[in-house]
C-alpha cells in the first residue's frame, strides 16, 4: 500500500486539501462520537440496575476508543498538512 495522495477535495469532504486516510479517520471519528451521545442520553434519567452498569461500562470503553480516533484523526491530520507546500 502506498503514501496515502492528497487530493483536492470533493464538496463532501471535511478538509480541503485532503487525503482518504484523513477523511477516513473524520468519519470514523464522527461515528464514534455520535455513539458516545447515544449512550449518553441514554443514560440520562436511567435508575441504578443492570442495565445502567451495563452502559455505564460501554460508555467507558467508547470513550477509550474515542480518544484513539482522535489520535488517528490528528495523526493523519499532521501527514496532511505536513504534504503542504510552505507559503
């Protein structure tokens, strides 16, 4: 697998220069984060019990893997802008 290209970016992207493993690790980001505020709100108003252990310990672990996506996201962020020529 080669380096990732920088491509001008379609309208639907998130940056503009670009590459497929940044805009890639955007939306892997923006599921992870819409799953985080799932459970969430779901636990919002939710009465001590199983279930809410039970989510209580999802949320835990979503978060952890929040926190890598955002590494990944910045990571491939940094490749990007480190492609850029210097003005």
């Amino acid at each position: 697998m080669g380096k990732p290209k920088a491509t001008e970016a379609k309208s639907s992207t998130v940056l503009r220069p670009t590459s497929e493993a940044l805009e890639l690790a955007l939306e892997e980001l923006q599921e992870e984060c819409a799953h985080v505020l799932h459970l969430m709100a779901r636990l919002r108003g939710l009465p001590e019990g199983e279930l809410r252990d039970k989510l209580e310990g999802e949320l835990y672990a979503a978060l952890v893997h929040l926190r890598h996506e955002v590494a990944q996201a910045l990571k491939e962020w940094a490749k990007q802008t480190d492609r850029l020529p210097d003005e």
